[in-house]
C-alpha cells in the first residue's frame, strides 16, 4: 500500500482507498503518535464546544493537545468536566479574528500537526488514522475529511478558487452546486473550508499560516493558494468525515456579510502574503 500511495502522489494518479494500519504508517516512518494540536475558537460558542470535547474524549488520542481560545468572554463552567484532557485555555482581552486566533493558538505549542476545527463540528464517525495516509506524501500540507450535514447530505467543503464569476453564480444567481464530485479515493483540490482541517505543522509555518488581513472569511481559500504556490498540496480524504452543524451567519447578518464581500475583494484583486524563505516540500522529511 505504501508504495501505491508513493506512486500515486508522484504521479498525481488516483488509487483505490484501502484501510489504513497503523503498522503501515511506521513501515513508512510516519508516526501516529507524533503531537497533534487541535485549535478550536469560542465566540459564545462553548456550548457547541461541549459536545465536541466529549467527542474528543470518546476517540482519545494520543499526544493531543487541545488549545481553546476564547474570542469573548462567557460562562466556562462547563470547562470543569474535561480536567482529564489536555487543555489550554486562552482568553483574549479583545475579540480577534478567524485567522489571528489560529496563528495565536499555534505559536503556543510546538506540533507536528496542527487542526483547525469549527465549534459545531462533531466527529461521530472520524478516523484520525485515516486523516495521516495522505501524509505519506511529504509535499502534502494540509488534509480534509468528507464533511456531512446533520442530516446526513454532503457538504460542499472543498471548491476551487473563487472567482469573479463564481462568485456571481452563487451570490447572485445562488447557484450553489458543488465544485468537485466527492470520490471514493483521495482527491487533490484547490482549496477546503477550515471547519476541519489538518494541516503539516511545517507547512503551516512555512507559509506564514493565516493572513491576519483576513478578519473573517477566505482565509482557508488564502492559505491553501499560498501552499498550492509553495509546492504543498490540499487533500480531501473522503474515506473518513466529520458533521458540521453550519452556522452560517455570513446570510443572517450585515456585518458578516461585509465582512465575508471584503475578504472576496481582497483574495480576488490583492496578492496573496509572501513569505520569505518559505520552505518547500523538497525540503521536508517525513
């Protein structure tokens, strides 16, 4: 299989899915144990949260460590049932954005992998096992599952670049049609919306992680451009997934809407962050 997933990465030819070992993994000098960070950012949004560190607990991995910024304050106390995690709590003095929060939370801890994850997502169904097979790859930088709405549908969770074009078809002709067809097998995309994404820790610095000129929105499509511009690829793994419960406030109010138009602006006429001396895949031993 090892080979198969070598081939298939220097070829860019798609390979059936098949269950993932963990003796595989270390065949290939990939260690499932390596520290792992997920980053999770409350905006009043702990009683999502809740459930999603239950989750967390359930699955119990290894070498986690959880960082959970809080945007603004709130009610904690729901915060004493999970003491047997590993932890840390950042409370900010001023709300930050999508982007700076994350950077904030990576620059804590030094990892190996770095996950990004939206409040309202649940991982019923996850394998973690299955979110590092396409790290086998070194010029991988950041992996996504199959997300699934709570009635079970698919999410259009990966797309290609946002357009001025595409843009219009879904805003103003609201045709929202999925970029992609959701395979059964690994796929390389453009870009996957950061309600869950896994990303190699030193891809993430090598590109400078999130462009806090971002408040909100667009980030994901940034930061994925740059590490496509890097040498790095994006990675849908539709062999495992997770449930998003979408908040999407972006419809419901003004001030996200202005601020989801002027990070469209911003992606679509400025160009994206350089980063000097960025590492490139070549560089990188897995």
């Amino acid at each position: 299989m090892c080979s198969t997933l070598t081939s298939f990465f220097k070829k860019f030819q798609p390979y059936k899915i098949h269950p993932v070992d963990r003796a595989a993994y270390l065949n290939k000098q990939i260690d499932v144990e390596r520290h792992i960070v997920f980053s999770i950012v409350s905006h009043g949004q702990l009683r999502l949260i809740k459930n999603l560190l239950c989750d967390l607990r359930r699955l119990n991995f290894l070498n986690l460590t959880i960082i959970l910024t809080i945007n603004i304050p709130e009610d904690e106390s729901c915060l004493v049932e999970f003491t047997d995690l590993s932890l840390v709590t950042i409370r900010n003095s001023q709300a930050k954005g999508f982007g700076e929060n994350h950077n904030q939370a990576f620059e804590k801890v030094n990892c190996a992998y770095f996950v990004i994850v939206n409040p309202d997502i649940r991982l019923q169904d996850f394998s973690m096992d299955l979110m590092f097979a396409p790290f086998v790859s070194p010029t991988v930088g950041a992996v996504a599952p199959k997300v699934l709405a709570p009635g079970g549908g698919t999410e259009d969770s990966v797309r290609r670049y946002p357009t001025i074009g595409r843009l219009l078809k879904r805003v103003v002709l609201r045709r929202r049609e999925a970029d992609y067809a959701i395979p059964d097998q690994l796929l390389q995309v453009d870009w996957a919306a950061g309600m869950f994404v896994v990303f190699r820790s030193r891809a993430f610095e090598a590109v400078g992680g999130f462009d806090t000129r971002y408040f909100m929105y667009m980030e994901d499509a940034d930061v994925c451009r740059r590490l496509k511009l890097n040498g790095w690829q994006t990675i849908l793994q539709p062999a495992t997934s997770v449930i998003h419960d979408a908040q999407r406030a972006s419809r419901k109010s003004l001030r996200h809407l202005r601020w989801h138009l002027a990070s469209a602006i911003r992606f679509l006429c400025f160009s994206p962050k350089q980063t000097s001396s960025a590492e490139r895949p070549e560089s990188v031993s897995v």
